[in-house]
C-alpha cells in the first residue's frame, strides 16, 4: 500500500513540474502536417511515426497542397461469425495552405487545412456518415542566444508519442517547447477534445469533453539514445448522464495520472536499433449509480513495449513485444485495472493490419486500441493482453517494399497466433502510396480468422 501511494505522490509531484504554466493551456508530443502520411511512414520505421520537428513554423516556405485518399478493413471468421464480421471504409478529401513570415522578431507561421470525411461502417448493417473537421494553428518560434523557444496554439492533429500508444487525433491545444541545442527539450501542452459515449438509443448519442495537460523532457546529450525522454500527462473525462425514454443512462468519468519513458537508440553495432516504451496509469473511475450518488474506484495498470531491430541494405528484421498489465476478468475490491487512454491508434506489429492488437468485434471488452473509424470513451473495466512477434521486411527497391509478420498473442479470447503479408508501393513522384495487407489468426479453439487492410494517398 505504501509503494502505491508513493507511486502516485511521484507521478502528482512530476506532472506538477512539467505543468508549470498550466495556466495558459499551454509532452515529446507534436503537431504536423505529415499525419496525412502515417500509415505509409511507420510501414517503413517498425511502426514507428518519425517526428522531429519543432514547431509549424520551422518550415521553409510557403505551400498550398491537396490531399485525397481512403482506408479500409475488413475481417471476418470464428464459429459465430456474426460476432466478427464487419468492414470500415474511409474516404477523405483534405485541402491546405501553410504560410510563413519572418521578421527580426522570429518567425510566425499559420496553417490553414479543412477534411471532409465519408464513413461506412458495416457489422450487423450498414450505417454511413460524413464526418467534417479541420486545422487552424498559430505558430510562432523565437531563437535567443542559442536557445529555440516555441509556442503554437489553434486545432490540429496532434500525437503524444511515436508509437501511439497514447493520444493521437485533433483537438484544440496549446503547446509551449523550449530547446538547448545538443543538451535537452522541454514540452509543456494542453489539449481539449470530445470522444462518443456509448449508443443508448436509436440516432442518440452523446459526446464527453475531456482534458489533457502534462509534458515531456527530451534528454538529447545522453550518449546511445537519439531520442530518451520522460512524460507525466493528466487526463481527465467528466461522468455524465443521459436521460432517455424515462431512463437515466449514466457514464463513467475518469482521472488518470500517466508517466513513463520513451526511448529510440541510435545505430549501434553496425546493423542494431532499440525501442523501448513504458507508461504506468494511476487515477479513479467514479460512476453515478443514482441521480445524486456516486461511487469511486481506484485503478493501476501499464503498458510495456520493446523493439530490437537488424538493419541491414538489403532487409531487415525486428523482434517485438507488446503488454499491457492481466486482472481478472470479474473487478473486486472496486478496483478496474485496465490500461486506458483516448485515441491511442498503434501503428507497430502491423498495426491495423493485425487481428489481434485491435481485436474488433461483439461480445470483447479487451479491445485496448480504436480501430479505423473509431471515436469512443476507452473501456475502463478490461482485461490486459500480451502480444509478441518477429517482422521480417525488404525495399526491393525505390517504390516497392514488403513485410511479414508473425506474432503471438494472449488476449481474453485465450492463445492465438497470426501471420501477416504487407506490401507498399511509392509512386515515382514521391507524392503518393498504396498500402495492402491480409492477416490470417487462429485461436487456441481452432477458430480461424482473416483480416484485409487496404491504404492508399496521393497529394498534389
């Protein structure tokens, strides 16, 4: 109990250093225009999202682009196939215009961007929407004796890590970072998006505000390590209640402390390369039972994740591991234990080509990750899972590239195992991508299970 509760005194008293400033609004988290191109950019970096810059503002001239492109999935098996079988279809449209201006003062820049959306979504039947959003960011970065400070505010895309394992999508922020060449970065930044509560009537459902405030410190001088970083984020989701043909439908609120590390290594050996990522989750869940009654549940959980890479001029090969804390299935003591955070989309062990990392279907509550098309409340009340594997990829040369993974896993639905093939194509201007895959899974029971994904983007 004393280790506990030292664990939360550490992750209040972090979280209180990297928020400092908090007031404004204002983790190594980023904004970026190239967003539009991370299917293909993690096809190619073990899953991994390469960021690096430091604000909008740093490119270097002005652009008006437009981009157009689709996603797909569709999976279907098991003895109940009613259960499994469903398809997302994802078209986007998305035009956007970048503009600098420099003065003795440092250099501002705004970006401007609109995404017009269509989504199909077929499980039991069809449902299709229209979906609209967009971008509009203020940057402004200011060098001073050596030192880069940068501050950017507006709605845009953001990601919290390289993996996504934490949140990745739009939301209103504002973010401050101040760099020391060679020697260290710091991230404050503060986020505000809303996510969907669970259907609860035909054509009703509601939507949460939430909140995420916290940072990050980029140790860059530590030798080995391209990028060695330590995050606190607080993120908080209200409780609500719906009421409903004479009915009150009430949702859980969550606040949820997170802090951890993520680390890249550079090229070591000649041909190897290490990730590593861990997070620990401390916070409550509290629910309305009645109108005015409340309850309150405490909740520990993690999530680990490691990478050793071979490279090599020809191929490549990666061994892989990712896990999040088991409980049981039945919570006692009050206690949820699930590993939970909005909009995480992680792109590494096939990403949304695998089965069983997103685990998307009736009937689960271990589903830790939204798959495409997705914007819900993450499930407070699930069981963790453990999946592992070996990736072995080759660029055949400069336009065509393939991969194959073969992982293991151990989810609520027992052992199973799966094999992956994914091919990419690079058009020769370098401005557009096709991406395919098809996954084959097999549980311990014998049940067998396909999954097909199909991405493609060109821009203009």
């Amino acid at each position: 109990m004393k280790s506990k509760n030292n664990s939360k005194a550490f992750a209040s008293a972090f979280i209180s250093i990297v928020v400092i400033g908090g007031f404004f609004y204002p983790l190594r988290s980023e904004s970026y225009s190239a967003y539009r191109w991370d299917d293909f950019n993690s096809s190619r970096q073990f899953g991994k999202v390469p960021l690096g810059s430091f604000s909008r503002a740093e490119s270097q001239k002005e652009t008006v682009s437009l981009y157009v492109g689709g996603q797909g999935f569709s999976q279907k098996g098991g003895e109940d196939e009613k259960l499994v079988a469903r398809n997302t279809n994802r078209l986007f449209l998305s035009p956007e215009v970048r503009y600098f201006l420099d003065s003795k003062w440092g250099r501002i820049g705004f970006t401007a961007s609109f995404l017009g959306e269509r989504i199909k979504k077929t499980v039991t039947e069809s449902n299709v929407h229209s979906k609209f959003d967009g971008e509009a960011i203020l940057s402004y970065e200011l060098p001073y004796k050596g030192i880069r400070a940068g501050l950017e505010s507006g709605r845009g895309f953001q990601r919290l890590d390289s993996f996504g394992f934490l949140f990745t999508g739009f939301a209103n922020y504002a973010q401050l970072r101040v760099q020391i060449p060679n020697f260290s970065q710091l991230t404050l930044l503060g986020l505000r998006f809303e996510t969907l509560d669970p259907f609860i009537a035909p054509n009703r459902q509601s939507k949460s505000e939430n909140q995420i405030i916290g940072g990050d410190l980029n140790f860059l001088f530590i030798p080995f390590f391209k990028k060695n970083q330590i995050f606190g984020y607080l993120y908080t989701s209200p409780s609500n209640a719906n009421f409903v043909q004479n009915q009150f439908f009430f949702f859980p609120g969550f606040q949820f402390q997170y802090f951890g590390w993520e680390s890249q290594s550079d090229l070591f050996l000649s041909h190897f390369r290490l990730d590593l990522f861990f997070s620990r989750q401390v916070g409550e869940i509290h629910r309305k039972t009645k109108a005015f009654d409340e309850e309150r549940s405490s909740s520990s959980s993690y999530l680990a994740y490691g990478s050793l890479q071979f490279e090599s001029q020809t191929y490549s090969i990666s061994l892989a591991g990712l896990g999040t804390k088991r409980t049981n299935q039945l919570a006692s003591d009050r206690k949820e234990d699930g590993f939970l955070f909005p909009n995480s989309q992680p792109r590494v062990l096939g990403g949304y080509s695998s089965f069983f990392l997103f685990q998307n279907f009736l009937g689960t509550n271990s589903a830790a990750f939204l798959d495409l098309g997705e914007s819900r409340r993450p499930d407070y009340n699930r069981n963790g899972f453990q999946l592992g594997g070996v990736q072995f990829s080759k660029q055949w040369n400069a336009n065509w590239g393939s991969d194959f993974f073969l992982n293991g896993a151990v989810t609520s639905m027992g052992k199973g195992a799966e094999g992956i093939a994914r091919i990419r194509y690079l058009f020769d201007n370098e401005k557009s991508y096709v991406l395919a895959s098809i996954c084959y899974a097999r549980n311990e029971t014998r049940e067998e299970f396909w999954r097909f994904y199909l991405s493609a983007m060109g821009s203009f």
